[in-house]
C-alpha cells in the first residue's frame, strides 16, 4: 500500500522555481510571430494549418483539411497534390533564389563544398533520373545508408521527388541492423558510400551493405541495385551487376526533370526510433501534412530569416531531427546550411565552434548529450573561438538539466540568445512543444508551450488533468498535421503503443509537470519512473540535481529493487575533467547523496552513487536508463543492439562488482 493518497499516475515533482528570461527586445520588435499567432490557432486549429499549408506550392491545391473519420489514422489535406521536392528547390530557384548557397557543407578531413539551390536541384533532378532508370517508381522503398555528405540530402529529395518512399538507417548501424531495416521495408535501392570519416579515419559502409546482404534472414533479398557514393577512397568489394558507382551512373542521365504532384498523404518516409526504451518502431510519415508541419516550425521556432540566417543543426540524417530540420525545414525555407560530416573533437573539441567562427553560424541546434560533453572539457574550448554570430540556440533530444541549459546560454549563447528547447518525437515528425524566441520568456530546463496550433495535456491514469504544480502522462489532445500515420507494416502496434491508453489522446510514453505558471517540464519516460517508499519520482530532477554539482558533468538514475523502500534511486555519475571535490569513489557517493538531500529533498537522496567512465547511449546519444537498472538490479544485462558503444555494459558492470 501506498502511504500517499496520490492519484495513480500522477509524478511527484521535486523541483523548486527557477529565474526566467525574457525574450530579447530585438526579438520582440522583429518578431515574425507575435502573442496573437496562439490565439489564432486556438480559436481553429484546421484552419491555422491549412493557412501554414497554404504558404507551400501545391500541384493541386487541396479542400479539404482534416479527415479523421479513420482514426488514429489521419489524412491532412488529403485531395490536394505535392511534391516535396518541388518546395525545397524548384520553388526558391524559380522565385530568383537560385543562387543563394544552400549548403555550406565540411568533411571531417577539412575538405569543403559550397552548393547553391540551383546547384542542388540539379543534383537532385540528375538523381531523380537515375533512380527512374533503375527501376524505382512511386511507392517503392529506397533505403540509405550515408555518411552526412551532400549526396545524403540529394538522396532523400530525389526520391521524394519520384514519390517513392526512404529509409534513412543511421551509418553507425551494425550490418544486421541494416538488414532488418531493409527486410522490414523490403527496401529495392540501397544508396550507401564506400565510406564515411569519423575520428580521423574512414569508418567502412559499403563493406557493411555486403555483410548486411549476405546474412541468411527469412525474407527472400529485396534489393536490386547498390549505388555507391565514392567518399573514403576504400577498397571495397564489388558485385557486378547488383553494384553500381553513384559518379559513374549520374553521369549518364539526362539533367531535365519536371517534378509532378502526388496526393498529399504519398507516404514520404519510414524511420526507426532510436530504441531508447526497446525494439525500434518504423514510423511511417506522408507528405503535405509533414511538410507543412516542419516548415511552419523551422521558420517560427527558428525564427529563421532565409535572407542572412547561417543555420545550424548537428542532426544526423540518420535521425528525424536531420530529416525535419536538415532536409524539409531548412530547405522548403530556402535557408542557407552548414552541415559537417564528421565527431565534434576531431581533430580537437574546438572543431564545432571553428566552423561556427567560419561560416558565421546565426542559429545552433543540438542536442544536450553534446552540451555536456562540452561542459566536461571545460569552457576554455569553447570561449577560445569567436561566437559571436550566434543568436539563437536550440536543444532537442533529451530534458536539458538547468545547469546545462545555464552553461549553453553563458558560453556559447555569449549569455544574450535565446533557448529553444524544443520536445518532440521521430513519431511526431516535427516539433510540439517549444518557446517561441519573440514571444516567450524562457526557462531553463523548460520545454514550456505547445507550439501554435498543437494541443498537449498532461493527465493521470484516469486521464484527467493533472492540474498545475502536478506531474503526469504527456498526451497530445488533438491530430496533427506531422503525425506518424503508422508504424511500417504493423498497424496493430501502432494502435496498441499510442491509442490504447487513453482511446482518443496521442500517448506519448514520456513524463511530464506543468509548474505554477502552467509551462510544461519533460521528466524522462514513463518507463523509466521510480516507486520510492510510496512516491512517484522521476529520473530527469534528480539527474539534474546530480548535474548542478559542480564536479558532475553527466549523471543518469534508475530505479532498483529494495527491501525497505520497494525502489531505491542508484545514480551513476561522470564527473567532469579537472574537477577536485570529488577524490574517489566512496567520496563521491557522500559528497552527491547530501547534495541531492539538500537541493531536492530526502526522499530523492540515492541509495548508491557509482563513478563511470562512460553512460549506455543510443547511437544519438541518449541515455539507456533500462540497462543501467539490469545492472543495478544485479541481472543479466538486456537488450544491447541499440547501444552505441557495446563495451560500454561490461564495463560499467565490471565497476560495479
Ligand atoms: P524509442 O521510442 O525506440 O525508445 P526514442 O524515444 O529515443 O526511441 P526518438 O523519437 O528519437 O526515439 O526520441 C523521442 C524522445 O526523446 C521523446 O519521447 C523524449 O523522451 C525525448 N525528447 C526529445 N526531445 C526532448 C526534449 N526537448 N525534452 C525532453 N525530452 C525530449
Ligand atoms: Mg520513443
């Protein structure tokens, strides 16, 4: 029994009240989106979309808006004709912006390429041709499997440009994992590279594709053709044939092509969550409402000014942040784009910010698993370079602790830009929840609002609103118009994973409080909260408490199985380089225990604290909390294909015994 009355599924929150920061005066006066747009919204929501729909080019303009007769299956825009590749590139080259660079883009080796829109397109028509000639048409599955160099992007648009469908998969995935991923979308293309660089060495990707091909699975081979990006000047192995070089065939095609409407609910791609909590799901996203979604959002949370913006994001195409924020926003926006093929600290962790100082980078977003990485180093690295081009900053991926949030505004925001912190999910296909840069006063470690036009509510089991100062399950209350319209193959998951909770609301499966003012704070997974003596608690506050000692630059914690109080809090901690509180590990566990008693509260206090090396991540670099409890929990250690770095576990558990 519980010794509180609580309502099931409420989380307790721990966290006290934190300073705000007003939206800058120059970002109010300039703001492209002022206080009325969320009026505007709320008062109706189809048509605030539709209006946002509107600013893109349709081949056929649509009538209809939302169609959710079908739910949870929706169709948005449903009659009218796109094409999304059309809105990234014809468009801004037929409005006279075809010489506006489109990708400022770096190599690991320092090896560079500039590339107008005109240029782009051209690109993409040639690739458009190419994958006509080999057979692929509308519907068919185009699987890729690059490093970030530019024929990354010029892959994904010309198949989008054909209306067929992509599967971006990660380069970091082992061969079985490709494979998988193509039997699953039963995949007829592979586009992939001989190689790619990452820490000053070429890491082999086609050797990989052979391997993946090879492996004996139970569906009969679905790929025809292997197109062969010559990057890392690797001898490779060749099938011929079945093998073909990118270079070479591009060469051949015709460099015309006229790009047609297809309905706006064309399936546009399929891509695997990054399995932080399991098995990856294979989102299936379309076209018209995607794209609306993910353009609006570039501009308005961005506040993106096409004309002298230089945008940033250090997404991996890989992941949906590279598809919404490197491919669709930025270019349906006609943005000018860095994008940087290779690891932050090679050669040196001043890589990032040189080429912030070299191309003079106005808008940066990344993730915090990088921001603390940064934090580790010391900021030195950081305040060494020139920064001062920057803006605006942005996070997504995980909840920001305070302190990193603080520590990003400092020293690469040069305390002035403002922080986005902007919530969303491979599933919601472009961001939800996030300040607006003019209009909201932000708070550190707060994703705050849902963006105009999306309704969130945080609610307990019974779904009833939590009300303020409470924490719960993150719902999104209404369709829309990014949402995932599937998972691939398995529509009785996708209902099971997102409806089933809750009937009518989007489950999310992530945490959440709304705090005094009614702004919304992300506190990890469901999955992943604790039951200590009766008390919901969740992971991000006291990681974050563990953060804002100075000595720790990473903290992770779970829940383990206790005697006395049914769950303990065992932390694992990485504390920052040069740091000298903290001289061991015995000391550690004191020194943190009572920081967390005296920040947060008793009842948050672990029962164990261990210094590591490293935390379990996901090849985007969140933390695998599941993992960590196996091993807290003294079992056999789970489900490891999604983890980045496999030695990582044996390590962490050698530690521990
Ligand atoms: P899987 O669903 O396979 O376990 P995943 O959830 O890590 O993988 P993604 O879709 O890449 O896959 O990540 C979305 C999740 O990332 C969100 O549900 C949330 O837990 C976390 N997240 C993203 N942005 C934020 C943010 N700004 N604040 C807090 N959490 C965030
Ligand atoms: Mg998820």
């Amino acid at each position: 029994m519980s010794p509180n009355n609580k309502t099931p599924g409420v989380i307790e929150s721990l966290q006290t009240e934190v300073e705000n920061f007003p939206a800058p005066p120059h970002f109010v006066e300039t703001a492209q989106f002022g206080p009325e747009i969320y009026q505007q919204a709320t008062q109706n929501p189809e048509e605030f979309w539709a209006e946002q729909a509107r600013a893109l080019h349709w081949h056929k303009p649509f009538t209809q808006t939302l169609d959710w007769s079908n739910a949870p299956f929706a169709s948005w825009f449903g009659d009218g004709e796109i094409n999304l590749s059309y809105n990234c590139l014809d468009r801004h080259v037929l409005a006279g912006n075809g010489d506006r660079v489109a990708i400022h883009w770096e190599g690991e080796p320092g090896d560079t390429r500039t590339i107008t829109y005109h240029q782009l397109l051209g690109e993409v028509k040639k690739a458009a041709n190419l994958l006509t000639s080999l057979g692929v048409t509308r519907g068919d599955r185009v699987a890729i499997y690059l490093p970030m160099i530019p024929e990354a992007v010029i892959a994904m648009l010309a198949v989008a440009r054909i209306g067929a469908i992509h599967s971006v998969v990660f380069g970091g995935f082992s061969a079985e994992s490709l494979r998988a991923r193509i039997d699953d979308a039963q995949a007829k293309i592979i586009i992939t590279a001989d190689g790619g660089w990452r820490k000053g060495r070429v890491s082999p990707l086609k050797p990989a594709v052979d391997e993946a091909l090879a492996l004996a699975t139970e569906t009969p081979l679905s790929v025809e053709h292997v197109l062969v990006v010559q990057r890392g000047e690797n001898d490779i192995a060749w099938e011929e044939g079945r093998d073909l070089w990118w270079h070479e065939e591009i060469a051949q095609v015709d460099d015309q092509h006229t790009a047609q409407g297809f309905p706006a609910e064309n399936p546009l791609f399929i891509l695997y969550t990054s399995g932080t909590t399991g098995k990856p799901k294979g989102i299936l996203h379309t076209s018209g409402g995607y794209l609306t979604q993910a353009s609006f959002t570039h501009r308005a949370v961005f506040d993106l000014r096409p004309e002298t913006d230089v945008y940033w994001s250090t997404a991996d195409i890989g992941w949906v942040t590279g598809h919404s924020y490197v491919v669709y926003g930025p270019l349906s926006n006609g943005a000018t784009q860095v994008m940087y093929e290779g690891t932050p600290e090679t050669p040196t962790w001043s890589r990032w910010w040189e080429i912030v100082e070299r191309y003079g980078v106005t808008i940066f977003y990344t993730a915090p698993t990088a921001i603390r990485s940064f934090m580790k180093q010391g900021r030195e690295v950081a305040l060494k370079h020139d920064l001062s081009t920057i803006r605006l900053l942005g996070t997504v991926g995980e909840p920001i602790n305070p302190e990193a949030w603080l520590w990003y505004r400092e020293v690469i925001g040069a305390g002035t830009a403002p922080i986005v912190d902007t919530w969303w999910q491979t599933e919601t296909g472009a961001i939800m929840i996030s300040p607006l840069p003019g209009v909201t006063a932000t708070k550190p470690g707060s994703a705050q609002v849902p963006i105009p036009g999306i309704s969130i509510d945080v609610v307990d089991d019974n779904a009833d609103h939590v009300g303020r100062g409470n924490g719960g399950l993150l719902t999104v209350t209404k369709p829309w118009p990014s949402m995932l319209r599937g998972i691939w193959g398995d529509p009785e998951r996708f209902i099971a994973t997102y409806w089933r909770t809750f009937g009518d609301k989007y489950f999310a499966g992530d945490g959440a409080r709304l705090d005094a003012d009614g702004d919304i704070w992300l506190m990890g997974r469901v999955d992943d909260v604790m039951n200590v003596s009766g008390h919901r608690l969740s992971t991000t506050e006291i990681e974050s408490s563990l953060v804002s000692h100075p000595s720790v630059a990473e903290a992770a914690v779970v829940g383990a199985q206790d005697e006395v109080t049914g769950q303990a809090v065992v932390a694992f901690v990485i504390l920052k380089k040069n740091q000298t509180l903290i001289g061991d590990s015995d000391q550690a566990s004191a020194i943190l225990t009572a920081h967390v008693g005296n920040h947060i509260g008793a009842i948050a206090r672990p029962r164990q604290v261990f210094v590591v090396g490293e935390l379990p991540k996901t090849r985007s670099g969140k933390i695998i909390r599941r993992l960590l409890k196996d091993v807290a929990e003294g079992r056999e250690v789970g489900d490891t294909s999604t983890l980045a770095d496999t030695n990582i576990m044996q390590l962490i558990t050698e530690k521990l015994r």
